[in-house]
C-alpha cells in the first residue's frame, strides 16, 4: 500500500521539503518518502519510520538497510542518525507487538472465563478485545458476572446485556454521560 498524501505531506513537511540524506530541496529535485526501516525488512508507513529523500536517493538506497550501504564521508552524521531512528523504530515495533500479544493473553484468559459459547465469528472476540482494552480483564470479568445474574445464565442474551455494561463503564471512564 502506498503511503497516503497526508502521511507524505506531513513528512515533507517535518524535514524541511529536503532530501535528508544529500541535502538537495525542491524545485531542484523531485521528493519521495524513504521507509527508515524498509518494507522489505517488516518497516509501516507511519510517520516515525518515513523521512524525506530525493528520487536519487531513494531508489539508489532502495531496500537496504541503512548499516549495509557505504555513506558519502559528508553524509555520514546522517547516516548514523538515520541508523539510530531505524534502531529505535524496530524497538518501537517489538514493543508493540508485546503489548499485542499481551492484550492477545488478557482476551484468551476473558474467553475462558467466559464458559459458555459466544456465538461464531470474530464479533465477540474483537468486541472482548476492546473492552479489555479499556477497562482491564477485571473489570470485564465483573461486568460478566453482572449479565450472567440479570440474564440468568452465559447466553447471547446475557454477552448482548454484558456488552451494555461494557460500554456504559468505557463511556463512564471517557467522562461521557449520557445515551
């Protein structure tokens, strides 16, 4: 997928509609979006992993990392800049990946606390997801056990009425009040 305009503008922007790597701005050369850490190499298209390059610059770098090329000696402050931000964006992405997978664990923990069928597909689980999310695996748990006693058992009716009390607590702990 391509990075959107805005994305694109916005990074522009950030480094001064100027190639970071040579140094070269607009009208003299025509400017690209370089991923710090490239696609290839598991790198988004966020804005903390996209920097401002020069058409020579980009496809000359195409996907390698910046540790693998041989910098320009008047470049090579750049370089380790840019080597030090692709560092960073891969601590970035491993730390969110352990944040998922942790959530991932709260939702699976949820879903066994949960002992009964909650229907087929993915609505129940993204549903559980968000609500862990925002209020803790605790909290869901209790909101559970609330709808189980109303509804007198772990059915639809009762995931239907626990995800009301959910939603109430999400909106209460958002300091929205009202419908």
């Amino acid at each position: 997928m391509a990075v959107r305009p805005r994305n694109r503008f916005e990074v522009f922007k950030r480094d001064g509609f100027q190639c970071q790597y040579c140094g070269r701005r607009v009208p003299d050369v025509t400017l690209e979006v370089d991923h710090i850490l490239p696609k290839a190499e598991g790198g988004k298209d966020g804005r903390d992993n996209l920097i401002t390059a020069c058409v020579d610059c980009n496809r000359g770098k195409g996907a390698v990392l910046l540790k693998d090329g041989e910098p320009r000696p008047d470049y090579a402050s750049r370089v380790a800049e840019m080597g030090e931000r692709q560092k960073q964006v891969k601590a970035y992405y491993a730390h969110e990946a352990a944040i998922t997978a942790a959530l991932e664990e709260q939702v699976d923990e949820v879903l066994r606390y949960w002992t009964s069928s909650l229907g087929n597909g993915d609505a129940p689980r993204r549903s559980l997801r968000r609500f862990v999310k925002c209020l803790g695996p605790n909290q869901v748990k209790e909101a559970m056990d609330i709808a189980e006693g109303k509804t007198g058992g772990r059915t639809q009716a009762s995931f239907e009425y626990f995800c009301g009390i959910c939603w109430k607590w999400v909106r209460g702990a958002n300091g929205h009040t009202g419908g």
